[in-house]
C-alpha cells in the first residue's frame, strides 16, 4: 500500500511500537505486527489488532496502573 503521510513509500510488513495513553494511563506495546512504511516509518495497524490493543488497554486502565510496557501477543 502507499503511504498516506508520505505519499513516496510503499508499506512493508513488519513490526512496531504503539504507545497508548488514557487518562493516567501510558501504556507501551512493542512488537505490535503492522505494515510500515519504507520511506518514512510511519505504521498501519489492522482493525483486528488495534481492537486487541484497545481491549487490552481498558482491562490494564482497571487495574489503577500508571505505566505498562508490554510485548504483543496475539489473541
């Protein structure tokens, strides 16, 4: 796919960081799958994995944490 920010590189699979921030809550997920830009970085997620971040933000945003790093694992 072309990159929309860009607009010069084409996406590539491969893997990136996504931090989360709600409320208090800064939440680090790394290893996340995504397609990634060549030219300039910038990563698109699917809706499939954006939704499994999501869910797993809101249960960690429960627990009364400030700061959680965590590696992606797929549902």
């Amino acid at each position: 796919m072309k990159c929309v920010i860009c607009k010069k590189g084409s996406t590539r699979s491969s893997t990136t960081t996504v931090t989360l921030e709600r409320g208090s809550l800064i939440m680090v997920i790394k290893g996340v799958p995504a397609q990634v830009c060549e030219n300039c970085g910038e990563a698109y997620v699917d809706e499939n994995v954006a939704s499994e971040l999501l869910k797993s933000a809101e249960q960690t945003a429960r627990t009364g944490a400030q700061v959680e790093i965590h590696q992606y694992v797929a549902a």
